[in-house]
C-alpha cells in the first residue's frame, strides 16, 4: 500500500487546513484510515480514523474542531482542520490499516502561527 498526502502548511491561529490522502497498491482490505501526528520533541499520536463503514474516532484534543471523512471508491481519506490552534502544530502522517498491517505515508508538516 502506498499512501500519498497533501495538504500541509501554514496558516494562522483560528485558521483551517484540510489534509488529503489516497492510498494505492494492494488496497484490497484496507478497513481503518486516518492520521497521526508527531510534534517536536512528542511522541506520535492518534488524530483521527475512520473505518470503511464510516465509523469515525478522534483525540480528545481535535473533537469538534476537525472531522474526518473518506471516499472508498477513491480510496481516499480527508482531514478537514478548523479553530487551529499552535499546539496542532505537527507533522501529519496518513495511515492505512490493511489486514493487521499498518501502512504510513510520508509526513506533511503543519504550522499554525499564534
């Protein structure tokens, strides 16, 4: 599975950012997508996922400020950012979970300026 995003930049505080993913390769069985982040010095972290039914889970940290949504036929996962803040500030990896296995893209950095 290969695992193409877009989407990063920069962008003041109170802002929105929307991320974009798709996957392509052996996409056959793939069930959760989504997005993690790493901020400097910070372990990676859960942002938000979304299962092939449209079952969604966010971090406490993001409820109601961004919502996921996902194209199955497009094999594609969206991440629209609202109300950022500087604590989003991250690089932002999409990942596909596809028969137990976890498949990750190449980060896209996140600046949200105070």
């Amino acid at each position: 599975v290969q695992l193409q995003a877009s989407g990063g930049g920069m962008v003041q505080a109170g802002g929105s950012l929307r991320l974009t993913c798709t996957a392509s390769g052996s996409i056959f069985g793939i069930n959760d997508m989504g997005w993690y982040r790493q901020a400097p010095g910070k372990q990676r972290e859960m942002v938000a996922l979304i299962s092939f039914a449209g079952i969604q889970q966010y971090a406490d940290s993001v409820k109601d400020r961004f919502l996921i949504s996902r194209d199955n036929a497009k094999i594609m996962v969206t991440l629209q950012m609202n109300r950022l803040k500087p604590e989003d500030t991250a690089v932002y990896f999409c990942i596909a979970q596809n028969l137990g296995d976890d498949f990750w893209g190449r980060g896209t950095l996140v600046t949200v300026s105070s």
